[in-house]
C-alpha cells in the first residue's frame, strides 16, 4: 500500500492498541477498516503531523533512490536500464507484427493488397522538456495508404502554422530555411489542432482491424517527432497516444523486400544495409509529388507528400519485379525517367579515375625527384651560358642549329616512365604521316557509302539509356559483398601464413 498519512496514523494505532493491551489485526485490510473510524474523526492538525510525516518519508525514499548510479547527464542508471528494456521490447514486438504481417500476406497469396500507413512530419523547432526529451514544433505532415500493388493510393496533408514558443522563433527560421523553407506564419498555415485531429482519425477509421488503429510507418529518427504531432493532435477527451503505433518504415521495406525476393535468392538483407538502401533517396530529385506549396517554391526533396510517396515508389522498386508485378509510372515508380545508371556508378567512375590519376601522378613524382636535381643543375647552366652569350654567338647558333637538332637535344632517354616526356618521345618520333594530295578531301571526312549509319544493329539509337533495376543492383551488391568476403578470407589466410 502507498505509504500516506494514513499509513503512519495506521502504524501508530496499532502501537497504541498493543500497549493498552488489546491485539490489533495483523492484515492491512482489517487494520485500516478497523482504524478508519478513529482516522475520521482525528483534528486536522493531527491529521497534518501525519501528512508532515508522510512528506518526510517520500523525500527521503526519493533521495535515497538519487543515490542510485547515474549518467554523466545526470539520469539514472536504473531508470535507462528500464527504458533501453522497454524500447528493445517494442523493437521485437514491432518486428514480430511486420513478420506476422507480411507472411500472412504471402499464406493467403496477397501480399500487393496489403495496405499500410505512412507518416511523414516536417518540423521548425524542438524545444527540450526533459533528458533526451523533445517537444517538436510540426510544420507539415502527410499521412498516406500504400500497397504494392496500387502503390501510394490516398494522402492527408497539412501544412501548419503552430505558436513558436518565445525564444525559439531564431531556431525556427534557420530550420525552416535549411530544410522544408515554410514559413512560420504561413497565412494558409492550419493551427486547429482538434480540426486536423478529426480528419486524421477520420482517414484512419476507415483503416481499422477491428477497434484498433493500424500502425503508423515513418523513418525510426522521426519517431519523437510524429509522437509529439500525435499528442499535439490528440484531443485528451477522445484518445490516447497509447492507441497509436509508430513503426519503422525500414524494418517494413526490409521484411517486404525480402520476402519479395524469396523465389529467386535466400540473401537476406539484414536490418541495418535495408535501413542504409532506404536511406539512400533514390528518387529525391523527382517532382511533381510535392504539395502546392512546395511545387510553387520548387522545394521537392524536403517536402512529406513528396516523401511518403517515395517511400511507396522505393519499396515497388525492391519488391514488383520479383513479385511479377508491372510498374506502373506513376504508380509505382516516378513519372518522368526510368531509373537509369545512378549517381553513385559515376561518383565510383570518378572516384576510380581519380585514384588512377594520383598513382600516375606520384609514379611522375617519384621519377621527377630522381631526376629533379640533375635538372636543376642543367637549367641553371644553361641560363648561365645564355646570358652570357653575345649577340653575334646568338646569331652564329641560330644559322647552325636546325629544328631537328634542338628536338634531338632535348631527347632525355632517362626517364622511360615520365609520362609527360614519354607522350612527348612518342609524339616526336612517330612516323610522318603522308600529307595527302592538294585539293582532295580528308580521309576522316570522307564518307563510305557502303555503311547504313541507320543500321540498328551497328548503329543503335543514341537515346537508348541503360536501365538498372533495383533486382540488378542487388545482383551486383551481393556479387560484390562475396567477392569483398572471399578477398578478406584469401588476405587473412595470408597474414596466418606470414605469421
Ligand atoms: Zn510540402
């Protein structure tokens, strides 16, 4: 029982009975229904002694709970115990729901038709109300349904204007204009709470298993900050945040793209590289998915509903072509262009180029610094013997010398692998190319009749773009990851043998 005043006046009576020799009930039930008269009737001034002393007792259990250990941010150990338990619960639950799920799905063969409910929330500040505890600020949110099979199909989105907190409206602006750019007072801005409460539950009713709410699908960093929508939302008369789940929309991405995949592979992605291919954004650069807001200041990457509908987009691009699903523009992948070689090929092209560069570069260097002084000393006295030279030598040099002479000086012959002077050499004793007859046409300029410049298999259109589907990056990515593997056995098998 919770130790109250009327505890201790309990504690006390009993005592009281014990020394007038009367017994007193030993169960709490029985004492307290046997006190309660007394307790009732006892002068409030009494009563206060016992209230005193009830406070007394709370302060001092709650400091002898401070000396529990502590973080350097000054939590307790116990506490954080606690919750990390709490959270790793949630996170097995939550895995557990999308398995049972999807599996489901694959069991009665409709997988596609399985809706599921994102959530995406831009924010302008968040502003701190305990340890590692947030009050977020929400600027937009979009809330969409999404199968597979018809990709993203219906969306509520809200632009807000909420009361920036004094003091906060600075981190607001900066925010703002780093990321989504709306306003903090845009006039069309929606700061009815209880309104938009009514419409998000409304476009959830109709979603409902039974009299539970299906869960919520957002990024597992945006979890605090839907949570603090949720509750701004949350009319207290009406609902509870408890009636809500949020989920990561990563861990729903993995599981569907894995079972996806299984007729053709078993390589399951595991969590953490599907949360990193979620992150990647593939199609952040598309437009028209954005709000009107967003499309007039052509802002699409921060935009929610151009967001969630990426999201739908991404995981039709894991999952359709192993499911025999046809994609759909605009359905299940983004309207203007195929998804053709991405950036991150030509960041490698570049990167690979470059290194190649710099190992030719200091191959250069290395010979340059053999060389380095004996040039240095052939400069200087040269320079030396030319300012010392009168005009008439000059010109006496000038008649004997001939072109050809001067290019022969300069032929090095020591330094093979200096690539500039290499290319030179080449260039300088390559065979004469014949000078064709005067007034007839360039070789490269003339034109063999006999090829069809139209013939498709020689010629094929310019415009033809390599496509890369999801199914064949994976290809190449667990290609990669094998080889990268079996490289790391043959290198560790190598260090055993040195040793
Ligand atoms: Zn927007």
């Amino acid at each position: 029982m919770s130790k109250n005043a009327f505890y201790f006046f309990m504690l006390d009576w009993a005592k009281e009975q014990e020394r007038r020799g009367l017994s007193a009930p030993k169960n709490f039930k029985e004492l307290s229904a046997a006190c309660s008269d007394d307790w009732k009737n006892l002068s409030s001034q009494k009563k206060g002694i016992y209230k005193a002393r009830a406070k007394q007792y709370k302060i001092k259990s709650q400091s002898n709970a401070s000396t529990d250990k502590k973080t350097t941010t000054g939590e307790s150990l116990a506490l954080l115990e606690l919750q990390e338990k709490k959270e790793q619960e949630f996170h097995q639950n939550m895995l557990r729901y999308i398995e049972s799920v999807v599996s489901l799905g694959v069991l009665h063969n409709n997988l596609p038709k399985l809706k599921f409910i994102f959530i995406h929330t831009n924010w302008f500040c968040k502003k701190n109300i305990g340890i590692n505890k947030y009050e977020f600020f929400p600027a937009e949110f979009a809330v969409a349904e999404f199968s597979i099979e018809n990709g993203i199909e219906d969306i509520y989105h809200e632009l807000l204007k909420p009361k920036i907190p004094l003091g906060w409206r600075r981190d607001a602006i900066e925010i703002s204009q780093q990321t989504h750019q709306i306003p903090i007072n845009l006039e069309d801005g929606e700061n009815d709470f209880s309104l938009m409460y009514d419409k998000f539950t409304k476009f959830l009713d109709a979603r409902k298993t039974g009299n539970k709410y299906p869960p919520l699908f957002t990024l597992k960093d945006l979890y605090p900050a839907v949570e603090s929508l949720l509750m701004k939302m949350i009319d207290d008369d009406r609902g509870c945040l408890e009636d809500y789940l949020i989920y990561s929309i990563e861990a729903l991405f993995t599981e569907l793209r894995n079972t996806a995949i299984k007729n053709v592979s078993s390589h399951d992605l595991p969590l953490v590289i599907g949360e990193y291919r979620f992150s990647k954004d593939y199609f952040s650069d598309r437009r028209g998915y954005e709000c009107d807001f967003h499309k007039i200041i052509d802002v699409t990457q921060y935009c929610s509903k151009s967001i969630v509908t990426r999201w739908g987009f991404l995981i039709c691009d894991y999952c359709c072509d192993y499911l025999d699903i046809e994609m759909i523009e605009g359905v299940h992948r983004p309207h203007d262009l195929h998804f053709d070689i991405n950036i991150e090929k030509q960041m490698y092209d570049i990167q690979c180029r470059t290194k190649k560069l710099n190992i030719e570069r200091e191959q250069t260097t290395k010979v340059d610094k053999v060389n380095g002084n004996r040039k240095l000393h052939i400069v200087t006295k040269h320079k030396n013997e030319i300012s010392q030279r009168s005009d008439k030598e000059k010109l006496n040099r000038w008649n004997a010398d001939t072109s050809i002479d001067r290019i022969d000086n300069i032929k090095p012959g020591t330094s093979q692998t200096n690539t500039a002077t290499v290319s030179t050499n080449i260039k300088l004793n390559m065979p004469m190319r014949p000078l064709r007859a005067p007034k007839t046409t360039a070789q490269a300029l003339e034109i063999d009749e006999t090829i069809d410049p139209l013939n498709e298999v020689n010629f094929p259109p310019i415009d033809l773009k390599f496509i890369f589907t999801s199914k064949q990056v994976d290809e190449v990515l667990q290609f990669i990851e094998k080889t990268m593997y079996r490289l790391n056995c043959l290198w560790e098998e190598d260090v055993e043998d040195i040793k």
